[in-house]
C-alpha cells in the first residue's frame, strides 16, 4: 500500500491546506499541524475524528508529495520486554501498598468527613501507629518479593503480572 491509499474510502475532497502531513503506517493515522495533532484512523472507534480523518485523507490522496510515511516501530528487544513487565508489576505493587497506606484500620480514609470529634483527639497517635503498621507491610512486600524472585520471574514472563500479585502476603491492619 503506497502512503496515501487507506483501507477506507474517502468521499471527501480536501479543502484544507495542511501543509506536511505524517502517515502512521503501523495504525493509518496522520500526524498533523507540525506534529502537534494526532488524528487516529476511523477503525479506533473515535466517532469525533471521522470526518477530519476523512478530511486529511483526501488531502494526503490529492497531495502525496507532502506526505511522509513513518515506518511502525521496531519490536521491542526481549530486555525491553522484561523491563516493561517488571515496571508494570512495580506500579501494580506500588498502587497496591498505597491503597492499603491510605485507610486506616480498613476504613479507607475518604470515609472519614463524617467522623466525630472524640475520635479526632486521637487521630495523632493513630497516624503514628497506622504509620508504622503501613511501613512494616511496605517492607515486608518488597522483602517478599525479592526472596522470592518475583521481579525477575516477571521480567522473565515465567510468572504472568495477576499470578504475582496473588502470591504476594496479605496485608492486615493487625500488628504482628
């Protein structure tokens, strides 16, 4: 496929100057406006973008001098496979630990608004108790997760991100 035949027809006739267009061939979308406006092809179920998909088409069709085709990028190595894999299990651990740092006691603390006021006196001994609870499950997560190689079992595809993430300790408000 030459850079300006697209797999949808185009019953418009461009009107628009656009100057220097790209073409995506990895999802037959078009970058325009110097780079600064990405107009995704109408198979991405964007409705929005239809008619100015349609728009930009028909001009790239009419003027293919002013089209650039840039090529799909290369398939990631399987190092930056692996380091993807392991990134995402270290957000997913991270998200994980945060949801359980912000309740208190398993009461998350979006709850609160509607607390009373004896309660509040004590709220500063609380935080230093829940604080040091969160940072012992913090530390033992990750303490579980290097001797047991999961990060590297995750890089190494031998463990899928859910599989991880079940096997980690269950983390309680209850001190140990």
């Amino acid at each position: 496929m030459s850079p300006v035949e697209s797999p949808i027809e185009s019953p418009i006739e461009s009107t628009i100057d656009f100057g220097a267009i790209i073409y995506r061939s990895a999802d037959s979308s078009y970058v325009i406006n110097n780079g600064m406006f990405h107009v995704p092809n109408p198979s991405s179920n964007l409705p929005e973008f239809y008619d100015l998909w349609n728009e930009v088409d028909a001009y790239a069709k009419a003027n293919p001098q002013m089209v650039t085709v840039e090529n799909p990028p290369p398939e990631p190595t399987p190092e930056e496979i692996a380091e993807e894999l392991k990134a995402e299990f270290e957000f997913a651990v991270t998200a994980h630990l945060d949801d359980f740092a912000r309740q208190w006691h398993g009461s998350p603390l979006r709850q609160w608004d509607s607390m009373d006021r004896a309660r509040l006196a004590y709220l500063t001994e609380d935080f230093k108790e829940d604080g040091a609870i969160a940072n012992q499950a913090y530390n033992d997560t990750w303490a579980y997760i290097d001797n047991n190689g999961l990060m590297e079992k995750v890089g190494s595809g031998e463990l899928t991100l859910e599989q991880a993430m079940s096997m980690l300790p269950a983390l309680t408000w209850s001190e140990s």
